[in-house]
C-alpha cells in the first residue's frame, strides 16, 4: 500500500475548513491524536528515513511502520503498514523491552474529511500551528492518485510547496533551531 500526501502551513484553518465543506466533503471525526515515535536498536530511522509511530486517537491505538519516502513524486509518497493495537501501553512497554527508545512525541487535534476515496484533514500540531492534509492511500497507479491530489488542492486554494518532511521531522527541526 503506498500512501501520497500533500501537507501544507495554513494561516485561516476556519476558512479553509468551510471550503472543504463546501466541496461536499464530510466531516468524519475529531479527535486529539497523541504521537510516539520509536527508534530501532539496531539501525537510526533518522539515517533510513523509516517510522515507527504508536498512536493513541479516540480510545484506540495503531502501531505504524513507515518506509522511506519516495522522490519520484511531488507529494510525499512512502509505504504504509498499520496495525490496530488492543493495548497501546503494553505495546509501547514491550517496543521499550526489546531495545527501542522513544525518540519524540507528536500530539495534534486533527478534524477529518472525507471526499471522493479521499482523507482530508485539518490539524493543529502542537508547537507547530495549523496544517492541511490530503491523502489518498493506493495500491494501483500513483500517477492518478496525484493527479487526484493536485485537482482537490486547487479547488481548495492550496498555496505555496507541498512540506514533504513529517510532523515528526518539522518538530525535530524547530527544537534544533531554538
């Protein structure tokens, strides 16, 4: 499953949530997603460009491995495996046993939209500021769920480059930079 996604910095997440409403989007779920990233003992996720994300969202938990990011794309593309968790606790005590170490926290309140085989979503990443994302998970041809892409940001008035890097990276990157 490869998943492409466009993120963007948004100044007015109000007016940006009407014109994804006005699309015809529905509204699916709000929810305060806590983040755990873990780092391998035997090789850094920084120099592989992999991530393993537990995530607690709305009473459940999914464990996430995220392959290295492809560049033959203008979005982020990479792969995507999850799994839902029963207990997220004991999952983060048995990654934490075997040698993994948490190398960050990532907490965000996300509003989900769903439009046409399409997620969009409105964030407020904590230390970061407000964030819009479309996503459209593929197992066929990449080239159309881009092409997908690119029309919904236009009709939502999307500007300025797509950030390729993570919610994880751009954190990691402020708390270097102050």
């Amino acid at each position: 499953m490869l998943e492409l996604e466009l993120k963007a910095k948004i100044e007015d997440p109000e007016l940006m949530r009407e014109r994804i409403l006005s699309l015809g989007a529905l509204s699916t779920e709000f929810v305060t997603e806590h983040d755990y990233y873990f780092n391998a003992p035997h090789k850094d996720f920084c120099n592989t460009d992999e991530a393993l994300r537990l995530r607690s969202a709305a009473n459940s938990w999914t464990l996430t491995y995220k392959g290295s990011k492809r560049r033959d794309f203008a979005f982020k593309a990479r792969e995507e495996i999850n799994v839902q968790i029963e207990d997220g606790e004991k999952m983060r005590e048995l990654l934490l046993n075997l040698g993994f170490k948490i190398s960050a926290e990532v907490k965000k309140d996300r509003e989900y939209f769903s439009y046409e085989n399409t997620t969009i979503s409105l964030d407020n990443v904590y230390s970061l500021g407000y964030f819009i994302e479309i996503e459209v998970i593929t197992e066929g041809e990449a080239s159309e769920a881009s092409l997908k892409i690119d029309k919904i940001k236009e009709m939502l008035g999307v500007t300025g480059e797509p950030i390729l890097l993570s919610y994880l990276e751009l954190l990691l990157l402020k708390e270097n930079v102050t």
